[in-house]
C-alpha cells in the first residue's frame, strides 16, 4: 500500500515537471535596434491569456524560481491601454 502511494507521488511529480516543459519556449538572444543585447530566456507559450504568463504579478517563473511583482489590476490596465498608446508609432 505505501509503494503504491510512492509510485502516485513520483508520476504525479513527473507530470507536473513535463507540463512545466511545454508550457514555455526559449527566446534566443538578439539585439534590439537601438544596440541593446537581450540575453536568451524562457517566456510562456503566447495564447493571448495576460493570467498565465510568467510576468503576471503573482505567477511563478518554473525556470527561475522568481515570482512576479506587482498588482494585477495595474497590469492588467496596462496590458490593454498599451495598443491605444502605441497606434501610428
């Protein structure tokens, strides 16, 4: 009975490092117009959903351990005022 309990926590563990695995893809490094490196890094899979990127205030980086600062309401707002503010730039 305790093997099986074992064996149900360690598949249970594997799954979740595996859908940790695909819900993220790493972004080259490059440089950006103005001269500046940006080093390579994970970012979440784009799905249009701002709840389950890593930088939503709250949410966990699996790949850095880092949680992400800040008040939802406040990105959220800025999320979606970004468009209007950069229309014909």
């Amino acid at each position: 009975m305790k093997s099986k309990r074992i064996l149900t926590l360690v598949a249970a563990v594997i799954l979740v490092a595996v859908s940790v695995a695909w819900a993220g893809t790493s972004v080259h490094g490059y440089t950006r117009r103005n001269g500046t490196y940006v080093q390579q890094h994970w970012r979440s899979n784009p799905d249009r959903s701002p709840y389950n990127n890593y930088s939503f205030p709250g949410n966990a980086n699996p790949h850095t351990g880092k949680i992400a600062p800040g008040n939802p309401d406040t990105y959220l707002r800025n999320r979606y005022s970004y468009g209007k503010r950069h229309v014909g730039k």
